[in-house]
C-alpha cells in the first residue's frame, strides 16, 4: 500500500512531494472521464468504438498536458 501511496503523491505533487499539482489532478480527471465516456458509449449506448477518434482524443489530451506542464513552473525542491 506504501508503494501505491508514493506512486501517487509521485504522480500528482510538485517537486517538493507536498503541493497538489491542479494540472496533473485536472488531467487525471480528464483522461479518466473519457475513459468512462468511451466505455460508457460502447457498452451501454451500443454506439460503435471508433479507435481513430479516441487516439486522436487522447493524443490532442495528452499534448495539451505536456504543454501545461511545459509552460508551468515547478516549485523548487524543499
């Protein structure tokens, strides 16, 4: 459970493993709802997957976090 919990303030903190990152938990958030909302539209709304419009989805969600992040500044290490 420690390693969870590590991977996870890892993941989600600034530099200093204390302050919440808002775009990383933002970004969480996103790609966990589409997730759902593409699995949710498949299994329940019988709409057909389509893998070319998910990957272009993802990918422009992945690029708009890497932006994010590249434009931001991190808090120095405490």
């Amino acid at each position: 459970m420690d390693k969870i919990k590590k991977f996870l303030t890892d993941l989600l903190t600034e530099a200093d493993n204390h302050t919440f990152d808002l775009i990383k938990l933002l970004a969480l958030v996103a790609i966990i709802n589409g997730l759902y909302l593409a699995s949710y539209s498949v299994i329940v709304k019988d709409v057909p997957f389509n893998f070319q419009d998910f990957g272009v989805g993802v990918g422009l969600t992945f690029a708009g976090i890497a932006t994010a992040l590249g434009f931001k500044k991190e808090t120095p290490n405490a």
